[in-house]
C-alpha cells in the first residue's frame, strides 16, 4: 500500500471513530448522568457480536452552510440515526433467521430529530426491509422534525418526505418492533406508534408533539415529563411492554423477535402431570391461569404482552419442543373470564399481527362469553367484539383450540376464531361445559316459569341447582365431543403431545 493509500486510510478512519462513543465523550457522560445509554451501547447489546454492517454512517446533518464541517462531524455523529443490518438471536435461530434490520435514533445528535439525510437513511433500510421482507428493530427516542437543516433549499415544508409511508408499508409485510426510552414525540412517536409492538420504559414520554409545538399552537406551556407518560399509555393498552430500563427493554425485544424467527434448538420441559389439578373441582372457583400457560411451555419461554389492559383475555407468546406459538388464553380471575371490550380489542390485534407474520395461535379458552349489560354498550361492544370476529375469520395460520373449562356462546366461539370447526384442532379438558350461555343464566332465562311457580324460595334454589346440574351434565366435555362439537378430550398432562400431534399433522 501507497504512503498515499495509508494517509487516505488513516483519514477514513479518522472520521469513522468521530461517530463513535470515544471520540464523542461529553455526550456519552451526559447520556450515563440521566441512567440511560448511548444509542451505539443499545446497538451493542441489541445485535450479534460482530454482525453489524452500518449504512450511512458517515452522514451529518445538511447545516454545512451554517456551521463547522468538523464540528458536524462529531456533535452531528451519522445524522443522528444509527442504520444496518445485522444478525439477532444467531447462537438460538440460526445464521438466516436471525436477520434483521436495525434502525437507533440518536438523542445525543440534536434531541434526535429527524433531518434531510436521517430521512434518507431511514427510507433505505425500509427499502431493504421489504426486499428482503426482514424484521425491522426501531430505537425511537426524539424530537421530532428538525427545522435548522439549512442546505436544503429547495425544500419549502418538507412534507413530500416518503419515510412515514415508507415505514408504514411494512405493516403486515415486514415485523416492525419499536423500542423507546426517554422523549418520544411528534415524527418519532407517529413512527413508534406505527410499529408492530412497542416496548417503552418506565422512563418515556411519548406524544404527538412535544413542549414547543404545544406552546406554538397557543394550546400553553407544558414539561416534557407532563406530555404522554409510559405508564398512562401502558394503562390504556397503547403500549405492549413495560421495561425498568434500556436493558430490560433490549432483553424483551430480543425475546419477542426471536419467536418469529422460527425454533429454537434447545428447550427443556416441564413435568406436565400437575395440570391434571390446577383447575378446582369447584366449577365456581377461579383458578391462576398463567400456572398453566407456564406449565405448558417450555421452561422460561412464556412471554405476557399487554399485561394490565384488556384482562380478561392474556396475549402472549410461548414455545413447546423449541417451537413458537401465540397465545390466547381467557383469565377468569377478571370478569370471571368475560371478554369485555378492552379485552376484544387486544385480542383482535395480536390476532392480526400474529397471523399476518405467520405464528401459529393456541387458544386456551375459560370463558362465559361476551361481557354483557348497558355499562358494556356504552364502550361500543357491538363493534369491538364483532372486529374480534373478523379478524378471526381472516387468520392465516393454523389456530388449535384448548378448552380449560368453560366454552359458552359468542365469547367462546370467538377465542376459537369465529366458530368450534376454524381450529385445525379442537379439544377439551375433562372438566369442559359448553353451552349456548352460562348455565346459571340458560336456567334463569330458560325455565323462568318454572322457578317462579315455586312457593318458597329454598323450593326454588332446589330446582335451580337441580336444573343447572342437569344442564351441567348435557353440556360437559364428553357429551360435545359425542356430539362432534369439538374433535376430542384429552388428559390435560398430553395437552403439549396433542397441540404438536395436531400442528404436525397439517405440517405447520
């Protein structure tokens, strides 16, 4: 090599270590003073060792006409988004599963906003996305649009930019996780908004504007931490995971990709003989849910989303055999299992996800229906709970129903995909009861005549429990599989042997 070849070597990789944590010190401390990290320590925890091959890295923001060349280079570090690909989950997936798309707005490079070539970059890798139909791993902290990038003069509001439509056309095409700690508002929360799932921190704030656009649109001044709190957003079911920190945020988005990158080679399982009495012989008794879902999977593999909204029905992801799976599961220590509309809405959207990106689902239904009554219509039931059926009708993958308990009219029919014949398979534990409606309520409505030509009301209950017991015995597990209702009952301790039996079968 050249003296000439060294000197311009030398001078590439001068200006390559200027975008990196060292030469950029100031910001990294005052990253570390808040309890945050640098968006390249999120990159370095995020990605396989060694995997990452950036894009644009040498970008600054289009200000050359305004400010020092040498100081864009440093304070405007690649235009303050961190673009690449990469492998994750490598050692656990493979070498061609593992491939994604990683997309790290930079706080420390101007609050993060986006600017000329942030756009730029940001619409290449949503154009190798989809060419590649690659997941796509969004760090979203940022205010925003920039309004200072002077050398684009032939730009008057800067609203024929592409990268909204860009990002928005992956949905359904291409797996879109967004991460965010710390400020998240107006561009930078319409793209976190726009993702698949949305992990945040305890610590983000996330809105469609932020302080100064409030304050411009005469509508008062407003502290950043007053303007879209994680916690509120998480509450109200717009936020998917809830995380301590960046670390913990890394870890969960790590975990969900992994299960739509395909098996995992190694797996360990449970004993499963202790299903067979986790649900109380006492019809009326709730029981803990999430005990079985637990049991089922593979050790450490049960991930929760959504947690504290829409509780009468979990979403969430597991593995049996190494295998990934979606999970619906009703949780009748909520309503008592009743789908209520928050409820619907989240289990309509998972579905879709889901089955847009090709998870297989298990339903584990417990459920007496549909949350009924006037407080119920108020929330726009009909509507809701009816999108939980179309987007049922419409699912593309292979769906097995598991029925814990209670299979009772459209609540039921719904966590099974619109009807009892849409799973590829269908079965019931032992103490399984089906009906049109809960029994006690079929009695009620169904014999009205008869309770009340009783003259006391202990002649009453008597019959009531006696005609509920008999309704009990016409509608219990072995009865619906005799009368084809569902495709078997199964000894609970088999459930992961039947659910891989069934999906093997139809080559899923």
């Amino acid at each position: 090599m050249s003296e000439e070849d060294n000197s311009k070597l030398a001078e590439l990789n001068r200006r390559l270590n200027k975008t990196l944590d060292d030469e950029r010190d100031a910001a990294r401390q005052k990253r570390h003073d808040k309890g945050y990290r640098t968006a390249r320590e999120n990159l370095e925890d995020l990605v396989d060792s060694g995997s990452f091959n950036e894009y644009g890295q040498l970008a600054v923001a289009a200000q050359r006409s305004r400010r020092d060349y040498e100081e864009l280079q440093t304070e405007t570090a690649a235009d303050g988004i961190i673009t690449g690909l990469c492998n994750i989950n490598r050692d656990e997936v493979g070498e061609n599963a593992s491939q994604a798309v990683v997309i790290i707005n930079d706080f420390s490079v101007l609050a993060g906003t986006q600017g000329f070539f942030h756009h730029k970059k940001l619409d290449r890798m949503c154009e190798l996305a989809e060419k590649s139909k690659l997941p796509v791993i969004m760090y979203a902290e940022g205010g925003g649009g920039r309004p200072a990038d002077t050398d684009v003069s032939t730009q008057i509001a800067g609203l024929n930019i592409t990268s909204f439509t860009s990002w928005a056309k992956l949905t359904g095409h291409s797996l879109k996780i967004a991460v965010n700690n710390g400020y998240c508002f107006a561009g930078n929360a319409a793209l976190y908004g726009a993702a698949d799932f949305c992990i945040s921190t305890k610590n983000s704030w996330i809105g469609m504007a932020g302080p100064a656009m409030i304050e411009g649109g005469g509508l008062g001044t407003f502290d950043p931490k007053d303007i879209g709190p994680a916690e509120m957003h998480y509450k109200n079911g717009h936020l998917d995971f809830l995380a301590d920190d960046e670390a913990e945020a890394t870890a969960i988005t790590k975990k969900l990709l992994s299960y739509f990158q395909g098996a995992k080679k190694d797996w360990e399982e449970k004993d499963q003989t202790p299903l067979r009495t986790m649900i109380p012989e006492d019809r009326r008794k709730g029981f803990p849910v999430r005990d079985i879902l637990n049991t089922i999977a593979d050790e450490n593999s049960f991930l929760e989303m959504k947690k504290i909204f829409g509780r009468s029905v979990i979403t969430g992801f597991m593995r049996i055999e190494g295998r990934p799976f979606a999970v619906l599961a009703n949780d009748c220590q909520q309503l008592g299992g009743a789908i209520d509309s928050s409820a619907a809405d989240k289990a309509a959207n998972f579905i879709e996800i889901c089955s847009a990106h090709g998870l297989p689902i298990l339903s584990f239904v417990d459920t007496p229906g549909f949350m009924v009554g006037p407080d119920s219509e108020k929330e726009g039931a009909f509507r809701r709970m009816g999108e939980l059926f179309k987007h049922g009708a419409r699912i593309k993958t292979p769906l097995v129903g598991i029925i814990l308990r209670r299979g009772y009219g459209l609540g039921a029919m719904a966590m099974m995909g619109g009807s009892f014949v849409d799973p590829i398979y269908s079965a019931s534990w032992p103490n399984g009861e089906f009906g049109g409606m809960g029994l006690e309520g079929y009695v009620k409505l169904g014999f009205k005549k008869e309770l009340e030509a009783e003259e006391t009301e202990e002649k009453k209950k008597a019959l009531f429990d006696k005609l509920v017991a008999r309704m009990y015995e016409v509608g219990k597990a072995t009865e619906a599989a005799a009368h084809l209702e569902m495709d078997a009952v199964i000894d609970p301790a088999s459930t992961r042997e039947t659910i891989l039996k069934a999906f093997k079968s139809f080559g899923a």
